[in-house]
C-alpha cells in the first residue's frame, strides 16, 4: 500500500499549552521537589512565628 502524507489538521486538538518562565513546573522533578520543600519549611517558620 502507497504510504499516506500526515493529515493537514490533528484530528482532536491538544490540550499541551506552554509554561510560563517563571512556573515551577516547568522545572526538573529535583528542583521541584526542592522549591516544594523550602515552601514547606517557610510555612512551617510563619506557623510558628504566628503563634508566639
């Protein structure tokens, strides 16, 4: 069988949008992780500064 071109329009839209820059989750799983982790320990440091 002759091999067909690819269509001229996908079929269903994507729903992939580009990330901002600055969006964390643009960002490696370790760097993640990491972001998450110092968002974590300055929650914990307002939650005790809050309540002294």
């Amino acid at each position: 069988p002759p091999i067909r071109p690819p269509p001229v329009m996908a079929a269903r839209p994507t729903n992939l949008t580009e990330l901002p820059d600055d969006d964390y989750r643009k960002h490696p799983n370790v760097i993640r992780r990491s972001i998450d982790k110092a968002r974590e320990h300055l929650s914990v440091l307002d939650d005790y500064e809050s309540s002294r």
